[in-house]
C-alpha cells in the first residue's frame, strides 16, 4: 500500500502557506466555514478527557499514566462528545489534536469543534497535526511558555484549509488509518525489542552493582538483599555525597533562546546518560546568586525527584564545561569522590534496590516525588574505591553490544516515525492520490476507544514538569 502511490493528475498553486500546490479540484476555505467551536455544560457523570500529542483524545482512565497535575476545581471545565474534534491550546504545535473517542469532559484550554457541513473530523484532526509539523502553528505563536503555542480557536478560525471532496476526504481517512495502524504495529515491534534490551541491561549491570556472582558472601544488614559480597557495605547516599540540593522555581520568566542550560526531566536518559538534543536555556541577570548553588558540574549525578519519571539518574560527564543549572523537577547530587566513583554511584542508585526505595518514598497522592531527605538516606551497597572502578568498566564492556543494539533499533524507530509523518504529510496535502488504493481497503473501527494505551514518553515528561 506504499508502493503504488501515484500523485494527482492536475495540481494548482494554493494560497495556503503550509500547502502550497494542491489537486486542482480541491478548494481552499477558512476553518470557520468548516467548524464551529461549542462549549457544553459537562454532564456529573463525565470523566476526564486528555488530548495527547500524539493526537489520541480519550478519557484518562482509558490511556493509564501517572504524573497528571489534577485540578483542585474543575473551574470551566466542558463537555467533550465522542466524535469531536479537539485542539488542544497550548500544545497544538506538537500534534496535540484530534478526535475524541469518548464522552467526558475537558479542561477550558481545549478548542471543542463540530463539523459544518461534509467536513470530516479525523481528516481535518490530521490536517491540524500536519500543521504543528510543518512547524506553521509555531509560525502563529502568541506562546505564553516555552516550547508552546497560544493556538486557540479564534486563530484556528481563520486558517486557510484545504477542501477535498467529501468523498475524497473519507478515502483519505480510511487509507491513512490502514497505513498508520501498519507503521505503529512495527514501531510498536520495535519498541517491544528496545524494552527487552533495556531489561537485559539493566540486569546485566545490577548483578554486576550489587556483586550478586560474587561467591564469598555474608549476612545483609539491609532488608534489600540476603546477601552481600564480604566487605562490600550498606552506605548512606549522605555518607557518599558532599552536597545536595534541588533546583530552583521561578525562573520562567528568564526563558531564552540562548544563555546557560536549565536541565529538566527530560533531560535525563535512561542509561545515565544526559539528552540535551531539546535543552531549555535561561538569560540569568546579573543579580541573580540563589541559583549559583544549582550549578551543575563534572560528574555530578541528577535524579528525576517529581512526576512519572521519579527516580531516573542521570551522570553528567566528566569533561563537562558547559554552564548549566537544575530546575526544581532535579536534584542534584555531589559524589564525595574519594570514597565513590560518581559512575559507580549512578548505577547503584538506578539499581533494584534503590528504585524500590525510592518508589516506597514517594510523597504525594496525584504527583509522585522524592524529598531531599529520601535522597540522602537511600542505602547503596558500595565495595571498596578500586572495586568499584573495576565495575565501571567491566559493566562498560558488557553493555557495549547491548547499547550497540539499542542504538540501532531506536534509530529504525526513528525512520519508522519520520516515514509515517512524511506520508501523512503527503496524504492530506494531495501530493498522492490514494483512492484507488483506499476502494481495495476494509473499514475500520475510528470510534474504538484507545483502552489502556500508554502515554508517549515526551508525554510522560510534559507532564512531569508542569
């Protein structure tokens, strides 16, 4: 269904910015003329309904994830209907749109639209998230935060759409429902691999961390473990650490594009490792000295300490020489470098035992997170400086093919993604026709609801630091 894509016989110039040349018997209309926004009065019964950034708009218990900020009052809250096309706000520029598959209600900052006429909801849904890839709701940005749009329907109103025949639009829906159920199947293969891998890792530098080969062995101290390797110890991380601290709230209003590195969350890789590829960037004034303390250094270590991802641990390199500053989401943890080697640390602190006490910590009912206390007196098996070391670097040899694998699968997921964003690209915009293809093809179910689908990870860390 890839292959024989053939383009429209006839195209013609298009006056909309995103989509410059369309089939020629499409139209071009406002979005006004096709939707209208409603406001409903939310029903008692009605749950929550979200609008991820991969366009699924469910009910919440429907899409199970943790890390939500709930609201204390529902003030405004709406009624959502199944079927509607939802926009929501402020994350329009990052796919956030689609239509819902469930009644429920929503928070005011979402663009509630219905149909005028033959407009298709599920096409004009994947119109708006070609829209935030072609970077063109960025374009209209009136953003009140960082890497976010003020794209509400007054704006989206105005936009200049293109008009497919109805006909045409149910064909492409049908068509692009068959290929994208395709490309997220072996994206989801995929992903299936990279957890599998990661899962093998981090047993593989567990058993390694906690000595648990290791044949001469004694009593535990600790309820953590049986066993322990002989002269191996049960240590405090305050024991361990020279300083810890968390980073500082209130520096939104120094958001730029450049000046030092404010590290968040999502920051923070899965194999101690930093993902700076999107780093938010403060403009600090001269004046400003309380966040001095939240510097970040060569081998320091970073924990994830509110939202979904609690308890992730970072490493920052060693030959760090970036300036760079922690937000209040982190702390930061200074290893006392003659009794720890800050790898070693990390690795334990990401270990079973550390993650199981870091979970039994958590402070919190609707956000999860870790006090400064609990990161001091979590308890780290740690042999001697020159174990330790020697860990380090058989763990680096036994990952290395692990990693090798990783790298390589979610790079096919990568193509895998800009594959299917540069199709759907195509689809909407009538750079190919799918028709004949789409005539071959069954119906499928749009309506059924996303039961127990995971929220995306750049959900997940959103989420986390709001």
């Amino acid at each position: 269904m890839f292959a024989k894509l053939r383009p429209y016989g006839q195209s013609a110039s298009s006056p909309i910015a995103w989509a410059p040349e369309l089939p020629a018997h499409w139209a071009v209309r406002r979005a006004k003329s096709l939707f209208a926004k409603v406001e409903r009065e939310p029903r008692a019964d009605d749950g929550v309904v979200t609008c991820f950034r991969d366009g699924v708009v469910t009910l919440r218990s429907r899409r199970r994830t943790t890390g939500f900020t709930e609201s204390l009052k529902e003030i405004g809250y709406q009624g959502i209907r199944n079927g509607d096309l939802v926009i929501h706000a402020m994350d329009a520029f990052a796919g956030a749109a689609g239509v819902s598959d469930s009644d429920g209600k929503a928070t005011p900052v979402y663009s509630v639209c219905v149909p005028r006429g033959d407009a298709n909801p599920h096409y004009y849904a994947a119109v708006v998230r070609e829209m935030a890839r072609s970077m063109w709701i960025q374009a209209l940005s009136r953003g009140i935060r960082e890497r976010s749009t003020d794209f509400r329907f007054d704006t989206f109103a105005t936009q200049m759409l293109p008009v497919p025949p109805a006909d045409e639009q149910a064909a492409i829906v049908k068509y692009l429902a068959h290929a994208n159920a395709r490309i997220d199947k072996a994206i989801a293969a995929k992903r299936r691999l990279i957890a599998l891998l990661l899962e093998s890792r981090a047993q593989a530098v567990d058993t390694l961390v906690l000595g648990r080969e290791m044949s001469e062995r004694a009593a535990s101290s600790s309820p953590w473990l049986d066993s322990i390797p002989v002269g191996w110890q049960w240590r405090r991380c305050r024991t361990l650490t020279s300083f810890v601290t968390s980073g500082s709230r209130g520096w939104a209003e120094y958001y730029s594009e450049d000046g030092p590195m404010f590290l968040q969350s999502g920051n923070l890789g899965r194999q101690l490792d930093l993902k700076l590829g999107e780093v938010q960037r403060v403009a600090l004034p001269s004046s400003m000295t309380e966040g001095l303390r939240t510097r970040v250094e060569g081998r320091d270590i970073l924990i994830c300490i509110t939202g979904a991802l609690t308890g992730n641990v970072a490493l920052v390199p060693q030959d760090w020489d970036e300036e760079a500053y922690i937000n209040q989401h982190v702390a930061l943890v200074r290893p006392r470098h003659d009794v720890v080697n800050a790898e070693f640390l990390g690795y334990a602190m990401k270990s079973l035992p550390s993650q199981v006490q870091f979970r039994g910590s958590e402070y919190g009912g609707t956000k999860q997170g870790l006090g400064l206390d609990e990161v001091k007196n979590l308890e780290v098996l740690v042999p001697s400086l020159n174990e330790q070391q020697a860990i380090v670097e058989e763990i680096r040899v036994d990952t290395r093919r692990i990693d090798a694998a990783i790298v390589r699968a979610e790079r096919e997921v990568a193509l895998l993604a800009e594959f299917r964003a540069c199709l759907v690209a195509d689809v909407v915009t009538g750079q190919v026709d799918v028709r004949a293809i789409s005539a071959s093809l069954v119906e499928m179910d749009l309506e059924r609801p996303a039961v127990d689908r995971p929220a995306d990870v750049e959900d997940l860390m959103e989420m986390s630091e709001v």
